[in-house]
C-alpha cells in the first residue's frame, strides 16, 4: 500500500480458457485487497486488460505486468511468501512475514494455478498455507493479504476513480466522478458498476 514496501502477487501458470476467470480474479483481489501491483503470464493478456480496465474506472494506484512469472520469481529483491496448501500455517508465520515487511523488505506474494516448479518453494522465505486444505487461490490470497495488512486495506481510498460505489444498507448507489449520482435498486450489478461478471 502507499507509504509501505511494494506488495506484488505473482500468478505462475495460467491455462488459457480453463484459469481466465481464476487469474482475473487473482488480480482484482490482489488490487482490492491493499497489493501494490500483480505479475501475470504473457499468455493471460484477456485477465491483464480487465483488471487494468477495472484500476482506470474504480481508482488505483494499481499496476500491471505481463512476462515471466518464474523469470520475476527469480530476480525479484526482496521476501517471497509462496501460498501452497503444503506451506506453515498462516497463523503461525504472519507475524514474521509483518516484521520483516515492516523493516522495510518488498514482498512477493506467489500463488499458483497447476503445479508449481519445486524452485518455487525452495526459492520462497515462506511457504504459507491457508489451512493445509486443498482450495484456491483467490481465497488464499485475500486471507493472506489480510493477514499482512491486518485489516488496514480493508479502508485504503482510491485515487483517479472514474466511479465510487456508495454503501447502502439497501440497494445499490453509484457516484460518478463528476458528482452524478444513480441509485438502481432493482438494477443489475453490471448497470450499477460495470465489472467484468456483474459483480
Ligand atoms: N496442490 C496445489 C498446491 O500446491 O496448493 C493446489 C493447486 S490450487 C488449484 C492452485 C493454487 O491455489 C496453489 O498453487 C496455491 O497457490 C493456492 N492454494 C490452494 N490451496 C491453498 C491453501 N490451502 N493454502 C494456500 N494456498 C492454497
């Protein structure tokens, strides 16, 4: 987050057609939930676009990069946390991983889609697991992050918002950056927010 080391997700592995919807969400909860910037492979350009697409219209800072996830794993200065179902309990080694983020080291965050090089988690400082459960890693990544920021994402603002979604008790608000205003209680996501699957 802003005013604290670099945060980055690294996605490794992304099948074309069957991880699409994984690896997008990959990013929009990296970027929603306090990451600084997410790594994917060159071949899901589709999720790139969308999560940049949803950075321009809902506020960032929020960058992303397209390459070599392992060519990024292994030049990358800095800690690794690498989320396997393999991995220490996150509850036991959150608090190392906060310290030496708080003394200053960017972390990179892996999580994967298929198998994961065994580099990987000889590569990482921690291999973390979100209980030792098989699941995926949208949930791993949100607790995970969490964890780390300890609840502070949770009330990051948003710079350069094209559109800021209201809470409401009921219903759904909208405000556009020019100070339009549209309540749609009976509308879809999709009209209120514009997000890739009406949500
Ligand atoms: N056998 C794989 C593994 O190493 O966890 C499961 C593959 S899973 C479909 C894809 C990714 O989800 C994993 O590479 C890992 O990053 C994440 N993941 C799944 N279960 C997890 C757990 N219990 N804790 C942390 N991450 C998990």
């Amino acid at each position: 987050m802003q005013g604290e080391p670099a945060v980055v997700v690294c996605r490794l592995g992304h099948r074309p057609g069957r991880d699409d919807r994984m690896t997008t969400h990959v990013g929009l909860t990296a970027r929603a939930l306090g990451a600084d910037r997410v790594f994917l492979p060159t071949d899901a350009t589709g999720s790139a676009d969308t999560v940049r697409d949803i950075t321009d219209r809902f506020g960032g800072p929020f960058e992303v990069e397209v390459g070599s996830p392992i060519s990024e794993l292994r030049e990358w200065d800095g800690t690794i946390a690498h989320l396997t179902m393999y991995g220490e309990p996150v509850q036991r080694v959150a608090g190392e991983v906060r310290e030496t983020y708080a003394g200053g080291d960017p972390l990179l965050v892996a999580v994967g889609a298929e198998k994961v090089p065994f580099e990987v988690y000889e590569r990482a400082d921690w291999n973390v697991a979100v209980t030792n459960q098989p699941h995926s890693e949208v949930a791993g990544l949100a607790v995970f992050l969490d964890r780390l920021f300890e609840g502070r994402e949770l009330d990051r603002e948003r710079a350069d918002a094209d559109r800021v979604v209201v809470p409401q008790e009921s219903g759904k608000r909208v405000e556009q950056r020019d100070g339009n205003a549209g309540a749609n209680p009976g509308g879809t996501n999709a009209e209120d927010a514009g997000t890739p699957d009406g949500g």
